[in-house]
C-alpha cells in the first residue's frame, strides 16, 4: 500500500475528508484511511493501492486542488503523528461552561459528541427556553461531570 497527498484548500481539510470518505463508501474506490493532520495545512493523505484509485477520487470534489506527484515514504508519516494527550473527557450529559462565542459565560448540558469534527452540541440551561448549540470543543471548559 501507498501513501498519496492530496493538496487541498486550507481550512478545508476536515470538510474534504468527509466528502471523500462518502464517496469512498458510496462507490467502493480502492482507499484503505484518510488522514488530516493539524499540523499540515493545505495537505490531507490517504493510504490506497494505486494512484488511479487517488485520482478517480478526488474527481469532482471542491477544494482539492490536486494530488502531489510523489507518493509518501510510510517513515515520514510517522514523524508527523505523535500522539496527544488528551485534556478533558467529556460525555453526554456533563454540565459544561461556554468559555467564548456569544454565550460566553453560559451553563449548557451535552447532549451530542462529534468527535471527528471536534463538536460538541450542547443545550443551554440557564435560559427560558432550551436552545441548541453546536461548537468546537474547546469554547467549553467542564463545570459537572454526569452523574452515573
């Protein structure tokens, strides 16, 4: 297996990844992972068989610009991945506390974890009426965790 780059709209990166793992499921292309990486802008890689299947792709999907004309070297990829360690751990039901945004200072249960896209939806509870709310995880800081 191969390693291909994709060249892509920076800022984009998370949005181009989602298209294309629907188009992969959807019509079966040969393309085993996708990865974007934070530190790479503008950059998403994904590990298939051939560069054809790459190509066919990324055909008709916004803000792919191209795919680079070399393939990665599996050892540079491994330079680029470390693993974080991870701040908070938040679930469904925790009481947490908007840190920024308009409701800044507001008091919100979770109600839905996206963790790919790093949202979190959230219902305001200090208000008349529950709204929704759907943000990054780290506008929140963790006020009560669920009682189990």
């Amino acid at each position: 297996m191969l390693i291909f780059v994709y060249r892509v709209t920076a800022g984009q990166e998370k949005v181009v990844a989602d298209v294309l793992k629907n188009k992969i499921r959807k019509e079966k292309l040969g393309i085993y992972s996708i990865a974007a990486i934070d530190e790479l802008h503008g950059y998403l890689m994904v590990e298939a068989d051939d560069e054809v299947a790459v190509r066919q792709a990324a055909m008709r999907i916004p803000h792919i610009k191209g795919v680079l004309a070399k393939n990665m070297d599996p050892k540079e990829v491994d330079t680029l991945v470390t693993a974080k360690s991870v701040g908070i751990t938040i679930s469904k039901g925790d009481i947490v506390e908007l840190i920024s945004g308009p409701f800044k200072g507001e008091k919100a249960r979770v109600i839905k974890l996206d963790e790919t896209k790093e949202d979190v939806t959230v219902e305001l509870t200090e208000v008349a009426v529950p709204i929704p709310v759907t943000i990054k995880v780290g506008a929140i800081r963790m006020f009560q965790k669920a009682e189990t």
